[in-house]
C-alpha cells in the first residue's frame, strides 16, 4: 500500500534556532497519527511544514494526489498547493478564530470552501451547510448567526464541519481540544473519533494532551527539543514508555 | 493650444505626471480589470471628491475635447459644478451637459442613460478600488488572490446577502468579472448601470487615494457575479419619471413634504431634460413641486 503522506527528514531552522530536525514519518490511508511532547518540542512548526504553511529548510513532504500520485507538495506552485489545501486536506485550527471568518454566517463559513472550488448554486450550498451542522451537532436554526455568537466548543465544532464538507483526505489538527472544558473535549473527541472513522479520514493530530491522543491516534510520535525521540503504536507508547522523557510525560498526567 | 489661465499648465498637471499617468492607463487597457498602481498626486481638493477621477481626466484631455461632468447623474451638483469649473479654469476646454456632444465624461457614481459612442471616453471616480477589501483587509493577500484568481471570498459576501434578506442585496458597487479573469469593483455605481459596462466607450476607473487606476477597454466582456438559483438582476425604483415619464430609467426618490409626499425623477438630469424637450411629460409634470 502506498502511503497518503511521506516525510522525509523535514528540518526547519528559526535562525540559529531549532524547530524541528529530520522528522521521518509514512502515514498510511485511514490512520490517525498522534504527534505529541511539551510545549516548544517542535510539534507545531512540524506540523506547518507539513500542511505547506512553512517552508522547511530540508526534507520532502509527498502526498499521493488523487490525480497524479504521489507528488512532493513543497515543490507544487503555489495555486496547486492552495487548491490541495482546500480540496484534500483539512487544517483545524488550535484557536477556532484562526480558522474561521468571524464576520460571516456558520453557514457561510462552511459553504467557502465550496465556493472555492466553484459551486455556484446557494441551494446546494446551503443544503450541505445545513447537512454538515448537523453532523457537528450545531442546530439548523443558527446557521445565519456568526460563529461570534457561539461558544468555544461550537466554534470548534464549526471549524471542524467547515474543513470537512469538501471531503479531504487528510487532516491536520493543532491541538484540536485546547482551551475547552473535559466535558465538552470529551464530546468533541467523541465526534472528531466517529467523523474519523466514519470518513476513513487520515489524520495528524498535535496535542500535550496524552487523553486525546490516547482516544484518537492509532500511532504515536514523541518530540523533544525539536527532534523524535519515540515512535511506536499509541498504547505501546503510553504504556510501555522507553525513552525517559516519555516516562516522564506519562507519569505526570494526573490520576483523579 | 491656447492657455485660459497662463497660471496653469493645461490640465493643472504637469507633463511628467501626465505621462505617468497615461502609463498605467495604457497598461490598464492592456490588461482589463487589473489595478495598475500609480503615484497619485495630491490635487486641490479633498480625497473622496474624485482626485482619482480628475488625475485621469487631466491625463487624457487635449484642447479639442468637449467635457461633461456629472455626480450623481446631475450635471449641476456641487462635486460635479466644481470640476467642470476647475477644467474650464486650467484647461480651457469647451465644457457641455450633453452625453451625446462629450468626448470625455467624468462620473461619480453613474452611467449615463444614453448610450456611450464609440470615440467617448468616461472616467470613473473610485473611492475603493478593491472589490475584497471588506472580506480581506490584507493589501498582500487579496493581491495573490487577484493573481491566483482566488474568488470564492467574493461569492461568501453574496452568500450572506441571501441569507440575511432573502435576495443579492448589494445595490451598488456589485462585483464583476472582467474578460473571465480579474474581479472588479465598478466603483459604486448602482447594479441597475453594470449592464452597460460592456460599451463602445474606453472606461477608466481612477482611485486617488489608493493610488489604483483600472479600465475597460471598448466591447470588452463584463459579467455581474452571480448564483445559478439567483441570478443577477438590474434593478431601479418601481416606478416611472415623474418628470418624463421614463419607464426605464434610474430613479431618484426625493422626499417633497413632511406628509410622506415624494417623487421619483430620473438621476441622470440631461437625459430627464431631453425627454421632457422632446414632449414627454410624467405624472407631475408642469406643477410645483418646490
């Protein structure tokens, strides 16, 4: 099987700073793979170099297109890579403002993607809206309102229909339960895991929270100052740790 | 040539900044829909009173040219008043409110309802030259945009015009697409006018403030942007002139008393007059009014 997403050595310097070194990873159709270590680690910044956000100083990121098979991404013009980003990929977005335009309607901000890639008819536009609120368990009837008048967890649950009613592939997720409550991280964990499974999605997710990836990823990838330190299936990682950080990072999640 | 006023170069401007600006008209020709920057000058009179429009007026006048200015549609309203009198002061040109007798027309906010000639030339006063600003405050970006021709956001705005009332509720400055490439701001005439953006008349759109110039060359293919279930309509007043009697063209409301009277008058005054020369009269015709 070919894999959706190859990286190889991806390394991306801040000046004389490290962000991320030689990172390799395969991630194969329908896999969850879970990226986490403490804040600084890297995490993000590898994550941009991925999703085409930051052009990393080494390495090469391919994805196997639909159209022409695998294809370094870093190397695609500029329009292709924008048309990859809003087609096939999904990026969501650690704070939901970053990833939505708070000064139009719900509905408007999941039909954009769609108009990008040229619908033209605003009963279907706003049919699928409408579908894909639903499937965020948003209610119909606050699709005119501007995500400004939603919660943090509505807002995320927005973001989240928004990057997916053009059917991506493949997902990038910063720390996609940051900043909301257990409960409701518990039930948007709950809905990202069936959306997951239900699509077939592939997924990246960056978090310092062991329980989300614990939940979502079928893979894990430990980070330390800029560099993998460990690497292996989420519950061999979590519980069997062998690197001492990871020791260290398990043990200090607390026990209630 | 003969100078009216020896205290300024024909045109106020003087020969570089015409040059100047005649570059980026041409190269706005060249590429229709396109914002060509220029370095705009500071003019006598405030940003927001066509500086755009009068820098590109200067740059295309000669001393055989017939100028009509309007605001509005009026020829007698005080923006269009002064820049008449500023053009007849330092270009001496011979001046007319006739659309027909014009070889240059500069407008703020209208189209004329004669038709345009081929041979005419109608300069537009632009206060915002960006048809994304409002969606996409960043000048770098909706400049990729425009070069990617990245114009889903623009379709987001007449989304939520549907959603919050029913129809495309943007009633001027409604967005174009020229040639099948770039998105354009008409500047904000009334979407009753974008039809008649496709004219045998060169139309040069200047923005003085933002320093942009843009045009349409004659016969050049212009299309109001639109949904397959809700298509683009020009629409005006549902009501006739009550002057001529004009049932199709644009109208102005104007409040006559403070018991709810009003009456609707075509905003083009030349073309209301030489109707109501040749006969035509409308429901109010022959009383007063004032």
């Amino acid at each position: 099987m070919t894999p959706l997403l190859q990286v190889k050595g991806v390394t991306k310097h801040y000046g004389a700073r490290l962000g991320c070194g030689d990172v390799s990873l395969d991630l194969y159709p329908g896999e969850v793979m879970g990226i986490v270590g403490e804040s600084g680690s890297g995490k993000s910044t590898l994550l941009s170099c991925l999703a085409g956000h930051l052009m990393p100083d080494a390495g090469e990121v391919i994805y196997d297109t639909r159209a022409q098979g695998p294809r370094d991404v870093l190397g695609m013009s500029e329009p292709e890579r924008r048309m990859l980003g809003r087609t096939d990929w999904a990026f969501v977005h650690q704070n939901p403002r970053d990833g939505l335009r708070m000064g139009v309607s719900a509905g408007a901000n999941v039909g954009e993607r769609l108009m990008a890639v040229g619908a033209r008819h605003y009963g279907q536009i706003r049919e699928q809206a409408v579908d894909w609120l639903g499937r965020v368990e948003i209610a119909a009837d606050r699709i005119d309102d501007r995500p400004r008048a939603f919660s943090g967890g509505m807002q995320q649950r927005l973001q989240i229909a928004r990057n997916l009613v053009t059917g991506p592939r493949l997902v990038f997720m910063d720390e996609p339960t940051g900043g909301l409550d257990v409960s409701v991280q518990a039930r948007l964990l709950d809905l990202l895991r069936g959306l997951v499974r239900e699509m077939g999605l592939s997924a990246i997710v960056v978090t310092h929270d062991l329980a989300v990836v614990r939940l979502l990823a079928d893979r894990l990838m430990v980070m330390k100052d800029g560099a993998v330190v460990e690497t292996g299936l989420t519950d061999q990682v979590l519980d069997d740790p062998q690197h001492g950080y990871t020791q260290l990072l398990v043990s200090s999640v607390l026990q209630v | 040539m003969t100078l009216h006023d020896q205290n300024y170069n024909f045109g106020y401007l003087d020969e570089q900044t015409k040059r100047m600006v005649r570059r980026a008209l041409l190269k706005a020709l060249a590429i229709p829909g396109y914002q060509v920057p220029f370095a705009s000058r500071e003019m006598p009179m405030p940003y927001g009173w066509g500086t755009g429009g009068v820098q590109v007026t200067a740059a295309c006048l000669t001393p055989e040219d017939t100028l009509k200015v309007i605001d509005q549609g009026a020829d007698d309203t005080t923006n269009a008043v002064s820049i008449r009198k500023f053009f007849q002061r330092t270009a001496g040109v011979a001046v007319t409110e006739h659309t027909e007798q014009a070889s240059l027309i500069q407008t703020r906010h209208r189209i004329p309802e004669t038709p345009l000639t081929e041979g005419q030339i109608l300069v537009y006063q632009v206060p915002i030259p960006e048809p994304l600003r409002f969606l996409e405050p960043r000048e770098t970006e909706t400049r990729r945009m425009h070069a990617l021709e990245d114009y889903g956001l623009m379709y987001v705005k007449l989304y939520e015009d549907i959603a919050h009332n029913g129809e495309i509720s943007t009633a001027y400055a409604y967005p174009v697409k020229v040639e099948g490439r770039y998105v354009m701001d008409p500047s904000p005439i009334p979407r009753f006018d974008n039809p008649k953006l496709e004219s045998a008349a060169i139309q040069l759109f200047g923005a003085g403030r933002e320093q942009r110039i843009y045009a349409l060359p004659p016969y050049c293919q212009v299309v109001s942007l639109d949904f397959e279930d809700h298509p683009f309509e020009a629409s005006k007043a549902d009501h006739d002139c009550d002057l001529c009697g004009c049932a199709t063209s644009y109208l102005d409301e104007i409040i006559v008393d403070d018991a709810g009277g009003r009456m609707f008058i075509c905003s083009d005054t030349d073309f209301c007059a030489g109707r109501q020369a040749a006969g035509h009269i409308g429901r109010l015709s022959g009383k007063d009014t004032a």
